[in-house]
C-alpha cells in the first residue's frame, strides 16, 4: 500500500497508524495497545473517510463506551474537517441505543417517551416487586437481585427464554422477580440501562429494521471492542450491511469487566466472525518509558487469551520501578503520602494518581494524606446526580416529562416533606385508573374521599404544581423551568429554613445543576435530552482530569494516564483478588488488570505492599502477590535476592515470616503458564525490623509454620476468636488455604519465634 504520509490527515503518525486511517473497506482490527494513539487514529480515520473518500458523515457510526470518549472523539474531527456537530453518530452504545428508541419506540413495550431508570430508581421498583412476592430483601438482596437480572439482559435473554427446570427452585424465583420487574418499568412507561441495549438488539432482529439502518450506516466503528457484552455484539452483528465495512478498536490485554458481562472472545474471535480481516497492530507507546512498559509486558505475556503484541517507546529506558514493602497499611499509607507529595513538588505539572484493587483500601491512605495536609481528590464517592438534593429536584422534572414514572412520584410527593405517609399513598396508588399516571389517582382519591384533610390539601397543591410545570414546560426554556421548579417544589425554602452547613452545601448543588441547566440550553437541548444525558453519564464521565492527586480504584483509572502512579495492596488476596485468584479466567483478569495499572504511569511507577494488614477486623500476614514474581528484574529499583520457592521445593523457613517477606517467605502456587524459582524479596537495607512479632488472639504468632496431620506444613496467615472458638486461617504447601479450629485442628507447632 503507497501512502502518502504528506497528506495532512497522516502527518505526525507512525507507519501502522497511517495504514490503519487509509483501511477502510472490509472489516479491520487495530490491535490498540496502551498509549498507542488510538483516539487520534479513530479520529483521522473518520476525517479521512468524509475527506477523502467522499462518504457522508450520516452514513459513519463509531461508538464507544464513555460520552467523555465520545465528546472528545466528536470534536477531534470537527477540527480536522467542517461537519456540523449534528450530522455526526459518534456516542456511547447507550446513547445510540436511546436515540434509536426516541425514534422507534412506539415498536417497543416502552414507547418512544420513556425515562431512564438509573441504579437507585431500579433499587426502588427491586424494592416494590419483592414486597409484591412476599419475599424477604434479606434473603432477596434487591441489589443482588437487580445483578442477576442484569447478567440476563446483557446476554439477550427475557424472563420466558430462561431455560430452568422445575427443580431450580431459585431461579424460578428469579424468573418471576425478573418477570414482575420488567411489568414494574413498563407501567412506569421506564427503562433500565440494560434495556436500551436489550430493547435495541430486538427491534434490530426485524429483517426490515436491520436493513433500514445497514443503509443509514455504511461505515461502522467500535472503540474498546474488548469490553463489549453479549448484547453490544449481537447489536453491531445487526448494524453490519453486506459490505462489512466493520473496524473495531481494542486491545484484549485491557478487557477487565468481565464480572459485568463483557466478554474477551468477542475480541479474539473477531477474525472468526468476520474472514479476511485486516490487522494491524499499534506497538508504539506514545505515553511511558520503556522500563514500566517492559513491566507490563513480561507481566501479560503469562496469559493465555490473547492475541500478543510488544509495546515499545522513543521516550527513553526510564527510571526503574520501586517497590516497597512496609510492616502494615498504616505504614504504607504514609510512605505513599511522603512520596506522593515529593512527586507533586518534583514539577507543577505533575499528575499523581494513587491507585487500589478495591475502594476499603484507600482509609489508611486518605488518613495519611489528611494529616499531612496534601489535598486530594477521591474518585468513587457520592457523584453529583446521585446526592440527595439532586435526585429530589430529578423527580420533578421527570414526572414533568413522563408522569407515569411511579418511583419519581413516590420521590417527590415527599422532596421536601408533606406529610403524605404510606398509607395515604398506597390509597393514591390503589386510585390510579387501568393504564393511568399517579397524578390521575390523586384525583380520584380525592373525589372518592379516601384521602381528606391535611394530606389531601397537600396532595392537591402537590399536583397543581406537576399540572403547570408541564405547561410552563412549553412555555419557558430549560435553565428558566428548573428555577421555576425549584421555587415552586419548595426544595429551596426548605433548604434555608434548615440553615446548616449541610444544608447551605446542597443548596450550592442545587445551584450547580441550575449552572448545568444553562449550559445545556446554549446547546439547544430539550429536558428530555438533558434528563438522558444526565443519566446516561458513567463512572469515568465524572473523573477530574485536572486534579494533581487522585486516588481511585484501578478499573477507574482505565484510559487515563498520569507523571506518577501508586499502587498499593501489592498481596495476595488483595490483588489478586480472594473471589477471583482461585478461577484462570478470573486469575487472568486480575492480571489484565495489574497490566492496565501499570501502563497508567507515564514517568514513575512505585508499587507497594504491607506485612500486616487488617481485613474483616483479622490481622492478617501478607502474602506477596503472586504478580511481583513476574516482574522482570531488571526494571526494579533494587537487585533482586534470589530465595527458595517452598511451594516447589519443600524447603526453606516461615519462622521469620511475620518480620518480612524474605527469601523464606513462599508464594502460592501460581496457576499462570509462568514457571520459576524466585522467591520474594524484601529492601532490608530500607526496612526497619519490628521489636517483637504480630500474636495472634490467644494463640501462636501469625507466621508460625505448623503441622497438621490431614493438610501437612503450613504457615498461619490470620486468626480470629479466642479459647475454644480460636479459629486459624493457615496456607498449606499442598492444600492451599484453609480455615482450622484450633482445638479440634491437632496441629502441631514447627518453629520458634
């Protein structure tokens, strides 16, 4: 293929992603791997299409999984070439999906004027069809509930094509509350996040619908392929014409949302589902130096569900990556403070991001930052449309736009409070006519005199508000009708009348959304399309790019890129984690997603773990993860000391393993195809040693190796209870980990402290 890497839609990209822009007949996989340029090939790849090719921007569809992607992505090519920003379908699976139902919902349960119910409206109608089943939420967990229910969906599957037999008790109970639960958002005139994909795959099995968009659609790309679920797959198999004009954009070395639904085949079959396709892959890392990238390559290559590439970089071998082991997460979390701050000082441009397998971890680190003073900003906690204030004044505006969305009425009949209790709703509910909205139940209520007296002057101004907000809604623009329902709902008035700090707070929100309100009108959007894009935003939508500390859990940091990272819990069954070290597919995961830590540092990786660490109120003995072992060492801070590996060779010594992980210190066996005789090691030259070793309750030190006649040596990691109902939790050279009462146990103490 001749390129003509002058043309100004190829300046500046390297051979592979020149070739990548200029392939665009017959499906094609970029092989992206981290830090590879791959938005600006997306990008281009459009630009070129309309530029050069002549196609219309109508006939491109490129989707991806975050509006920040999809914003970003949108506004790249309107630089490189003049398209109105209408004529572009470049958006999240979940906006297009919303898109096509706006247009062809009246072939759906739902309609095309539905709302979208986000995870709490979902809580609260879970909440509703237990109580209608007579099922306990204990035994029930709506949560866990709306988690199963959701793993149906993502596979294509309504209640009635759930094969289970008389038998699977559970699962035909899961059946009716799934079956209920879908009767439950169609009342509302609702649907889920999963129903817009569920609900779209559908309609687009009809032969005339599918060939309705393959003619609208001639160019179809999808970025971040590997996280794709059954029901996104299915969908972009419909969206494909004849001419297969397919790209997809991914790399199986980042698909770590399995335990949402995504599935890594559809990625490493893609060639299989559609023969002859192009590949190239993107190897030249545009974001780190060649040691962190070293480290995440030796790393991966222990998985097995890949396709394989070698990412390499112009920007210089790097400093090597630090390790450090501390005696507790105490310790831990201020060495990370210490470093973190001389990282920030380094440079005023520096970005730090303080990464973790799972979200309890962050406690001690968040101490150690406040008490030193360095400001910090948490990734994870209560997002903004999810606050209380703000779900308040969203029960309004919806019922302003669909007012048959029940568990907004029940929200807001009650934001600020009336007075209306259960009972005086259930009356309500019980008074709304077949097929009717609550406002229409209010009224027969009244007029049948079932509710009366206070609650029913409450009830009536409570409707009159909803009755004119729907005709101010026709009358005023966006940002006005918010202000109006603000006062007009009594948010406000409560709000000042409480006069705290917590409440001045909210009512700064309430302001806040107001300022979002604006910004929408300037675009010229409706309520309808500001109420979807507010509930369409996803976890990564809300990440602050400009904060200069961040801390956040790993599948957080996914895209995003930072002068210096932390990594902290660096143990087993912390990371990996307990419920997925155990399964290979849950075991390459993990490992996938210790790969996607590590290429989110463009300058300075530090990875760190601690001796001791409570979980579940046990002190425990810290394991090293099985993960530092394949770690190449040359990249290391420190010369590796070589050990013996006891699980492999049955020698070696754990009576100091409470002091540190040192060469007698053993890692579990590893189920990765990666063998090797390294043993852990510790800085000593760094690490001060403790005074005396952790006691467990009662009972033998932590880190005594002992014997038990059934499971043979072993190594006590953590225990709990005392006296009779002392309960050790020991690692068996064969047996792996178990849970032993140590009066019935019969074991016996090898070592001495």
């Amino acid at each position: 293929m001749n390129l003509d890497s002058t043309h100004r839609l190829l300046e500046g990209l390297n051979e592979p992603q020149q070739r990548a822009v200029v392939t665009t007949h017959g499906p094609l996989l970029i092989l992206a791997g981290a830090g590879s340029g791959k938005t600006t090939v997306i990008t281009r790849r459009i630009a070129w299409l309309i530029e050069s090719e002549g196609v219309l921007p109508g006939s491109i569809l490129a989707m991806t999984f975050t509006n920040k992607a999809a914003q970003e992505m949108s506004e790249r090519v309107q630089h490189l070439v003049t398209v109105p920003a209408y004529q572009l379908w470049v958006s999240t699976f979940h906006s297009f999906c919303t898109r096509v139902l706006r247009t062809e919902g009246d072939l759906t349960p739902i309609g095309k004027n539905f709302v979208i119910f986000d995870p709490s409206d979902q809580k609260s109608l879970m909440k509703h069809v237990l109580s209608e089943l007579n099922l306990s939420e204990k035994q029930y967990h709506p949560k866990r509930m709306l988690a199963e229910i959701s793993q149906y969906k993502n596979q294509c599957l309504l209640p009635s094509e759930i094969d289970h037999s008389p038998s699977e008790r559970s699962l035909a109970t899961l059946i009716d509350v799934y079956a209920l639960y879908q009767e439950g958002l169609k009342t509302h005139h609702a649907c889920d996040f999963d129903d817009l994909l569920l609900l779209t795959e559908r309609l687009l099995r009809d032969p005339a619908m599918q060939a309705k968009y393959q003619e609208k659609f001639k160019y179809i790309m999808v970025d971040e392929y590997q996280d794709t679920n059954r029901a996104q797959y299915r969908l972009i198999q419909h969206l494909v014409g004849e001419d297969r004009n397919i790209c997809v954009v991914g790399d199986e070395d980042q698909s770590i949302y399995g335990w949402r639904g995504a599935d890594i085949r559809n990625i490493l079959d893609f060639q299989k589902d559609f023969p002859h396709t192009t590949q190239i892959k993107l190897e030249q890392n545009y974001r780190s130096t060649q040691s962190i990238l070293d480290a995440a390559s030796l790393v991966i290559k222990n998985n097995q569900d890949r396709i394989g590439k070698d990412l390499w970089t112009n920007r210089g071998t790097g400093e090597k990556v630090v390790f450090r082991l501390s005696q507790d997460g105490r310790s831990e979390g201020n060495w990370i403070a210490d470093q973190a701050q001389f990282e920030l000082l380094r440079s005023s441009e520096a970005r730090v991001a303080i990464l973790y397998r799972a979200n309890w971890q962050s406690r001690q680190i968040e101490e150690a930052l406040r008490a030193k003073n360095i400001p910090y900003l948490l990734i994870g906690g209560v997002k903004f449309y999810e606050r209380q204030e703000i779900k308040d004044l969203l029960s309004y505006l919806r019922l302003l736009y669909n007012p048959y969305d029940l568990v907004s009425f029940r929200r807001a009949i009650n934001a600020p409070s009336r007075g209306v209790g259960p009972t005086t709703l259930k009356k309500i509910e019980a008074a709304i006519p077949q097929g009717g909205h609550p406002l229409e139940g209010i009224l027969q209520a009244l007029k049948a005199g079932v509710v009366k007296g206070k609650a029913g002057r409450e009830v009536t101004r409570f409707a009159e508000i909803i009755l004119q907000g729907r005709k101010e809604r026709e009358l005023r623009g966006l940002a006005s009708l918010v202000q109006w329902m603000l006062q007009e709902s009594g948010l406000i008035q409560a709000l000042e009348k409480e006069n705290t700090i917590e409440s001045e707070s909210r009512l700064r929100n309430l302001e806040e959304f107001l300022n979002a309100a604006a910004d929408e009108e300037t675009l010229g959007s409706t309520l309808d399309q500001f109420l979807d894009r507010i509930t369409l935003v996803s976890d990564a939508d809300s990440v602050d790019i400009a904060s200069r500390l961040s801390l956040m859990t790993i599948h957080c940091a996914k895209g995003l890129e930072f002068s210096a990272v932390f990594l902290s819990g660096m143990e087993e069954d912390v990371f990996p984690n307990r419920n997925a070290k155990d399964d290979e597919n849950g075991l390459e995961e993990e490992r996938r997603l210790f790969y996607v830590a590590i290429t989110r540092a463009q300058m300075k990786l530090y990875l760190t773990g601690a001796r001791h660490r409570r979980v579940m109120g046990m002190n425990t003995l810290g394991l090293p993860s099985r993960f530092l072992r394949e770690l190449p060492e040359d990249v290391l801070d420190q010369p590796i000391r070589w050990g013996v590996e006891v699980y492999q060779s049955g020698e070696g010594d754990w009576s100091n393993a409470h002091e540190e992980w040192s060469d007698s210190t053993s890692f579990p066996p590893s189920k990765s195809s990666y063998k090797t005789n390294r043993s852990f090691y510790a800085n000593k030259k760094t690490e001060e040693r403790p005074s005396k070793p952790k006691v467990s309750k009662d009972g033998w030190p932590l880190g005594t190796r002992v014997n038990s006649p059934r499971f043979g040596d072993g190594l006590i990691t953590s225990s709990t209870g005392k006296g009779d109902m002392l309960t050790y939790t020991i690692m068996f050279h064969s047996h792996g980990e178990k849970r032993i009462v140590a009066k019935y146990g019969s074991l016996e103490k090898k070592g001495s402290q």
